[in-house]
C-alpha cells in the first residue's frame, strides 16, 4: 500500500460544530447595520437577515480566530447556546466558521416610547441610565428584574450548565415586545411585562459535557466591567488555582455572583461592587485587587450608597433578602438558583393575617366632622375621645393590659377576634380617660406618656424602662434595618406568656409583641388596602416561622415610607422590666 500523507478537506467543520447539529450561516447573507459595542472579544454588530428580521452578530477578532483557546471559547459557547431553550436566555440563532461569528436574536430596551432618546441593550446600560436621569421610580422593576435573571440561572443549572460571567454587562434588557405598539395595545403589554431580562455571554461557561479543570477565570484587568468584582471568596484567593471544582462548586460561584448582580441592581449609582471602597482606595494609590482580597479576608461585603436606601428597605425589600442569602462566604450556606427565584416570586407579607380593627384613633374625630357636616351637633367644638397623637398613649396602655393579661392573650384564630374588638374599644374609650393628662396637638415619647398614664393611675407603676442606643445609622440603611430585625427577634418566645414591644419612629408608634411562637403586631392609625388594612386600624398575627421577624420590620418599613416617614431617622432601644416580663422599646429621634 502506498504511502499517502493526511489531508484536510477545504471548509472543514471543526467536530464540536458538526456533531452538535448546530445551525450555520454564510456571513455575507446579512447586511451589517451598525456596530452596537466592542470590547477585547471583538465586536458585537447590527445585522438584518435575509428574512428582513434584525439580529445580532458576534464577532471574534481577526487576530483571534488563530488563536485555539480563544476558538475553543468560541465553538463551546456556540454549542451551549444551540443546546439552550429558555425564556431567560438569549436565542441562538447560527455560527460563522470564516470569520468566525455567532449569530443572537436582537434585544433591547427603547426609551423612545416613554419621551426619552436612549436605546440599551444590557443590565448595566439600562441601570446607569435611569440613574442618570431620575427615573428610578418611574421604571420600578428591580424585582421583576432580578426574578428573570434567577429563573436563567435556575434553568441553566438544571441542565447543569454554568454561567461563571455573570454580570449587568452579560444581561440583555428588552421591551421590543411593545415598544413598537400605540396607544392601549402598548399599555396593557406594558402592564403585563413591563421588561424582560435575558442571559448572555457563555464563553467562560461549562457544562457537564466539559471538561472542568480549576476554578479561576480568566485574568483581566478591567474591574469596572470586568468579572473580579464578581468573583466569589472561594475562587478570588490566591490558593484558588489548585482548588479543582464540581458542577456543584462552579454552581455556588454563579450564585456568588447572582448576588452581586442583585447588589447592582439595588445600587444602580454604583458601577460595579466595591466601587465605593476601590475609589476610596485608588485615592490613596492601592490596588483594586488589594481592596477586594482585604474586604474578602474580613468576611465584608461591598457598601451600598444612600441614595437607595429607602427603596432597599420596602419596596426592593425581597431582592435585599435574596442578596443577602447568595453572598455568604461559606459556599454550602447559598441558596440554589431554585431557591432565589422562588423566594423573588412571593410577596413576603404573606402568610400573614391581617384583622381590621372596628375603628382607628381617628374615628372620634372623624364621626365629629361627619355630623358637622351633616348640620348636628353645630355647637360642639371638641370632644373627650379625640384620639389625635394618641398612639404612644394607646401603645402603652395595650402593652400594660397585655403583659397584665399574660396567659389570656389568643393562640386560636377566634381568639385574635377577640382580642381585635378588644383594642377596639380601648382605641375608643380609652382617650377619655387620658386627654386631660395631655396636649392633644403635640406628640410624646415613651417614657413621657408612660409616666403621665402612671401618675394618672391608668396603668402599673414599676416599670423600669432601660433604653440601649441600637445604631447610630439611619432607619432604612442595612446597619439600621439589621438594628430593628435583631430588636424585634429577641421577642420571639414559645411561651404564654408574651414579649411585648413599642416601636416609634416619626411620630408613629406600634405595639408588637410575640407569644407561643407567633409575632403581632397592632397600628392604631387609619391604614389602607395597600398595606393590608382597611381604613381602621390592624392586628397583624405573623405565623410561627423563621422569617416573621423580617416579615414584621418590613411591613414596618412599608408603613413608614407610605406615611412620609424619610431615612433621616435614628433608632435607640429601650428595655423595660416589669415584674417576670420584658418589655422592649424602639423609637427614633430626628436627624439634626
């Protein structure tokens, strides 16, 4: 047999390509439109395709395409993205050997429609543009935001595929299912799906097809945009390169930074985690690197800004708690992908039980300007129940019926009733018995209002109230809120007998206490169908569960951003020992 050297056919697909079945595409059958970005992958180019539909084509650099692991990077993301099929997740659309080139279905999020000018494409785009330009509140969608990034990520690692870039720029942000809509077509599909979010960017992927080796990403020395600023402890250290990780390791390292994601998304005035303390840093002539290994060998997590913080506590209250659970430094404690976007799903008020109560502190007054109006009563000018400012005075005298009460408080649903017409009547009756001990037109802490219904003999003397300074941070930064849940926690008990607790804060003050296990909470004030009332008054009855005491402060939160209530509020701890039972006082003092 003759000799015969090894030939290679001209136009040969490489083996991963053929073998996946992956859809082709001739790069001249596109008309290039624009360039939308570039970067040290190549470029990212509008194209139209023969079938007159937009896309977009990804291109490698021309020096790249001899390079084999930046071909490799290539043909893998192009053969984890064929294998794909998710809401979440960008489509593929074709490769292009010669050059080599990825065709992805075209997104975007156009703020034309709204009066704007600007077009984006990514997460951290998007972000960075309603910053800039105030309309955070206008495009509310943190949590709608986050959810669809979760459920990627929940598919992707149920088809063991991990990310390991995830990042606002590896994001797609689109509203191209109604931005080009009119009129009410456009407001109901606004409505319905304000955004949608879509992974993107597999070249640093891995799939249980391949092969894993360490754990370490590819160096690089852009920060800002880069993927340091999202890489977990785990795989950050220097001793990370001999560290050989499973599916399930490379699976908690996405979860890492699906919670600095979230940490943007909470933040969008920041550009990238650690920003704050990388700025503060590089003032001083240190290394980004050097930051973030510092942070991490404390066990730190990067600073939000102020700008956000009320937002944080209420209304992206449920994206906060997801955040904070994907970035522990210990890899076994993060929740799945699963776990996340179920927990973004749910309101977290529920399961709680709301009773309205028959009136509020507001009815006297209110039934007095009825009859006003109604032309009766021409002559009155006051009455003896007014119950305005009352609260510390009512919160007090229920908090002295309950600790006096002890074993009769209710453990059966009845029994929360009762216990809600009790307060009514109290709500009711109970202003006639101490207006004459105040000022109805100014508003009194604590300390002050349990000394005057003492001395009116309206509730037990003996109450020694020891008040503990919780925080010096604002009401609605996370050293704040951490105050507040850590306060409220230390009331949980499994006993009959209850922990009873008075928050104030901005003139508002609560009664919550715990028994058996479950946390209440009763508001005296007129509370609407937003916040679970119905224009009285409400008893609040947490079940017995782990997260009750965040259920209860974020209500808390809710309430006092509805109400006016800004974040230049302090918060201080005041405990109070009667006989056998402990009472805990929160308030908080004004800013000055």
């Amino acid at each position: 047999m003759s000799f015969k050297l090894p030939s290679i056919r001209k136009n040969s697909v490489p083996t991963i390509i053929s073998k996946n079945n992956i859809p082709r595409f001739q790069i001249e059958g596109v008309k290039e439109l624009r360039q939308l970005g570039s970067g040290s992958f190549g470029s990212v180019i509008l194209v139209r395709r023969t079938n007159n539909q937009q896309a977009v084509v990804k291109k490698i650099k021309k020096e790249d395409e001899e390079d084999n692991r930046q071909q490799r990077l290539f043909y893998k993301e192009a053969a984890i993205l064929n294998n794909v099929n998710h809401k979440n997740v960008v489509k593929f659309l074709g490769i292009c050997t010669k050059p080599c080139a990825l065709m992805l279905e075209y997104l975007c999020f156009d703020f034309k429609p709204f009066g704007g000018s600007a077009t984006v494409s990514s997460l951290d785009q998007y972000l960075s543009y309603i910053d800039d330009h105030d309309l955070v509140l206008e495009f509310p969608f943190q949590t709608l935001i986050a959810t669809d990034i979760a459920k990627g990520l929940e598919y992707l690692h149920s088809n063991d595929v991990v990310h390991r870039d995830l990042k606002p720029g590896n994001i797609l942000v689109s509203n191209t299912h109604y931005s080009e809509l009119r009129g009410s077509q456009m407001e109901e599909a606004f409505k319905t799906s304000p955004i949608k979010c879509k992974l993107t960017d597999f070249g640093e992927s891995r799939s249980e097809a391949a092969q894993t080796a360490t754990l370490r990403h590819q160096a690089t020395a852009n920060v800002y945009r880069g993927s340091p600023a999202y890489m977990a402890p785990e795989i950050f250290s220097e001793a990370s390169n001999k560290f050989v990780a499973s599916m399930n390791d490379l699976q908690l390292v996405d979860i890492w930074a699906l919670g600095m994601v979230l940490f943007i998304i909470l933040n969008p005035d920041l550009e990238y985690p650690y920003y704050l303390d990388i700025q503060r840093a590089k003032r001083h002539g240190e290394k980004w690197r050097e930051v973030i290994q510092s942070k991490m060998s404390k066990g730190e997590l990067p600073k939000g800004s102020l700008k956000y913080h009320t937002l944080q506590a209420t209304d992206w209250f449920i994206v906060s708690e997801a955040m904070e659970r994907c970035l522990s430094y210990m890899p076994k404690n993060r929740p799945s992908a699963r776990e996340i976007s179920h927990l973004l799903e749910r309101d977290f008020d529920i399961p709680c039980r709301n009773i309205s109560l028959m009136c509020s502190q507001s009815t006297a007054i209110e039934e007095l300007h009825a009859r006003l109006v109604d032309g009766c009563d021409k002559e009155i000018v006051s009455i003896d129940n007014d119950g305005t400012n009352s609260c510390t005075f009512l919160a007090v005298l229920l908090a002295d019926v309950l600790i006096s009460d002890g074993e009769e408080l209710p453990t059966q649903i009845d029994e929360w009733e009762e216990l809600a017409q009790k307060v009514s009547v109290i709500i009711m009756k109970a202003p006639r018995k101490f207006n004459h001990l105040r000022d109805i037109n100014r508003k009194y802490d604590v300390l002050e209002a349990y000394g005057r219904l003492r001395d009116g003999k309206l509730t037990k003397p003996g109450y020694e109230f020891t008040e503990e300074i919780l925080t010096a941070n604002r009401m609605y930064s996370p050293e704040g809120r951490r105050a507040l849940i850590d306060g409220i926690t230390r009331l949980f008990t499994v006993d009959d007998v209850p922990g009873v607790a008075l928050y104030t804060c901005g003139g508002y003050t609560f009664l919550i206490g715990c028994k058996n296990g479950k946390f209440f909470l009763i508001d005296t004030h007129r509370i609407s169908s937003s916040l679970g009332g119905n224009g009285n008054g409400i008893l609040k009855v947490y079940p017995n569960e782990k997260e009750s005491a965040k259920r209860v402060c974020c209500w808390i939160w809710k309430r006092l951003k509805d109400s006016g209530v800004d974040e230049t509020n302090l918060q201080s701890l005041s405990i109070v020992d009667p006989p056998r039972y402990a009472v805990i006082v929160i308030k908080c003092d004004k800013l000055y």
